[in-house]
C-alpha cells in the first residue's frame, strides 16, 4: 500500500533531533528555523518534556472526557497564569483546525447567526468552516463552499462594518500576525476597532492563536500588544513542542451546556502532560523574555542583509521579504547550508520559526549563509 501522495516532499529523513538541530539518516545536522511549521516551542527533546511525558505514560496514557482529569484542571490553571486571560475557560482539542472549527461552531451557537467574517491571505486550518475561512480557494471542496463567509483586507474597518452592520456575522476570525500568508500585521487601532464593531453588531471576536501563541511573538498571545479582550482565543502548535494538542480559550460570557461540545481524544493525560512541560519550561527558562532579546539581534542583522525589501512579524514569527521568490534560495539553505526555513503565499517570503531556545550564534549562521547565496 502506498501514501496518498498529498505533500512534496523535500529529500530528507529526520531520525534524531535535540534543541535546535536535526539529523537525518546519514548523521547530517541541520540548524532547524522553523519548527515544524511553529509547533517546535521549547527545542526538540527538551529533557524536562521527555520525563513529563514518559513518567504519565507509565501511569495512565488516556481515557475520554466522561470521567475526571486533574491534568486538565491543573492545565488551565497554569495557562491562566502564563497567559494572564484571567476567567477565560478551556476547552481541550486536538489541532489548530479543530480549535478553530470549534471556535466557530461555538460563535454560531452562542449568536444564533451563521456568517463569517475573515480577512485575505488568512489561514485557520483544513477542515470543513476553518477551511472555508481560510483564503485559498484551492483548499476549499464544495462541501465546504457552502459555508458563508466573507473576506475583507487586513485592515479595512469600514469594509468589516459594511458586512457586520447586516447582522448576518457569528464571527470574526483573524489572525493578529498572518502566518501562512506571509507575516502581515495591521494597526492597533484597526484591532480595538474591529472589538468595537463585533460588541457593536453582536459577533463574537475569535484570534487566531494557533501558531502566535505560547510566546512566540515575545507576548504569550500576539493580540496582546493591542490590548484587546477577543471572546475565543484558539491555540495548538507550540501548546505541545509536537505533542497533538489544541484548545479554545472562552470568554465567561459565553456560557456551557453538556454535549455543546466534545472530543474523544482531547485533554486526554498525556497531551495534558506535555502542554504542561511546555508551560513549566517556558516560565523556568523565561523563553518569552528571551524571544524578545533574540528578535531584537535578528532584526539589526537583517538590516545588513543586500536584496531584502521588508522585515516582517514580531519575536520569532518573522518573515524576510525579498524582491524575488525565496524558492530556490531555500532550497541553497537547505541542501547546501543545512539550514531549515519555511515559506508563504508571498512567493518572497521566507519565513522563519525556530524553537523559542534559539541563540545569537544561531541566528548568524542563518544570515551568513543569506549573504553568500545572495551574492553569488
């Protein structure tokens, strides 16, 4: 039986990975820059998050939400405390898509309204009203056609009153960073304004965490900046360091009943145990703290670097724009320099994730062999 041939596939197989590095079969080290699409937050084999892990599973690896788990009371304590979204309440899932999916149905239920509200170039995952509010309309089947919903420009208040005054809108989702479509931020007063308009026309405001959150941005949540308070905040890949784990952060105002929801495998102990490794780790080695040190010796760097059009993202969410498409310089880094980055619906950004552990030493390798490329 063969795969179903869905993902191109660059020719390396990882067998080993510790912090910031990978290696692959034949013992070649690669200096990992983007974290498996973000979801690497604290290094790869933190010993702190192996022992959590294997010292659950050695008790109990799982059994479903009908009986009681401690783990995910304890869970949301800590990432109340980390976060500072004091009297949210947690719902546990599995993935970002399944966060926001959730984010979404829990918007229409609490609104009795079915329309979405989304901007250009977003991305909330690949299943069915996530994918319909993603901006890309190659991932969009039919069946997930049917659902309503509009995109605007990043930024444009008035277009999101026009749609919003109509009273049709359950939800606004955004992104306050755009991270599939290529690091794109807007204004705080475009946020605070657009919080205005979903109390004003009675929709719930949703951000979109998934790959900003767990401190990424410098902030453990990228709205933070723009001192915003959204109803539902969805979150998953750095909540686990490669542990399946998602969750929805949700307003009290919002209110629960049994069977609103549900997950079979969600919050279950060991992805419990893992997020919290990952919580524990982060405040012990104040990564945030440190992401913001680091992003501050990226951009000076970047600054120095020929060929470059724009700076984009915050803390270790960022992107390089270039004035040509980065597809073939990732693949120099790749083969020839053994570095990992990733790419964006900008065909000129190369977008950079690493683990929040990253160094200054790191970080120099990467724009050394940048210039190299450039300059030949």
């Amino acid at each position: 039986m063969s795969l179903f041939n869905v993902y191109p596939l660059f020719d390396i197989t990882p067998i080993f990975a510790k912090d910031v590095f990978v290696y692959d079969k034949n013992n070649t080290k690669y200096l990992d820059l983007y974290g498996g699409h973000a979801v690497i937050s604290i290094g790869h084999s933190h010993p702190t998050y192996i022992s959590s892990i294997t010292n659950q599973l050695q008790k109990i690896g799982f059994y479903s939400n009908s009986v009681q788990n401690p783990l995910q009371e304890k869970l949301a304590q800590k990432l109340i405390q980390l976060s500072n979204c004091k009297n949210y309440e947690l719902f546990l899932c599995n993935s970002g898509a399944e966060a926001n999916e959730n984010a979404l149905k829990l918007a229409s239920f609490h609104t009795q309204k079915k329309g979405v509200l989304a901007f250009k170039n977003s991305f909330h995952g690949r299943t069915s009203a996530a994918v319909a509010a993603t901006d890309n309309a190659k991932i969009i089947a039919p069946i997930n056609a049917q659902q309503k919903v509009n995109f605007i420009e990043l930024g444009d208040l008035e277009a999101a009153e026009n749609i919003l005054k109509q009273g049709n809108t359950c939800a606004v989702i955004i992104e306050c960073i755009q991270g599939v479509g290529g690091l794109d931020e807007s204004t705080t007063l475009f946020y605070q304004g657009l919080e205005i308009l979903c109390k004003k026309y009675n929709s719930l405001l949703i951000a979109d965490e998934v790959q900003a959150g767990f401190g990424r941005t410098g902030d453990f949540f990228s709205f933070q900046k723009h001192l915003i308070t959204p109803d539902i905040i969805s979150m998953a890949k750095g909540m686990g360091n490669g542990f399946p784990i998602g969750g929805i952060l949700i307003h009290p105002k919002i209110k629960a009943s049994y069977g609103l929801l549900g997950t079979t495998f969600g919050g279950n102990h060991l992805a419990c145990s893992a997020s919290l490794a990952v919580l524990n780790i982060i405040e012990k080695e104040q990564l945030m703290q440190h992401v913001t040190k680091i992003s501050e010796y990226f951009l000076a760097e970047a600054k120095k670097l020929p060929k470059l059009k724009n700076t984009k993202g915050r803390g270790l969410m960022l992107g390089l724009e270039f004035d040509f498409p980065v597809a073939e310089l990732r693949k120099k880094l790749i083969y020839k320099h053994h570095i990992f980055t990733g790419s964006a619906a900008n065909p000129n950004v190369l977008r950079i994730l690493p683990p929040l552990t990253i160094t200054k030493q790191h970080i120099k390798q990467l724009f050394e062999a940048l210039k190299k490329e450039i300059h030949e």
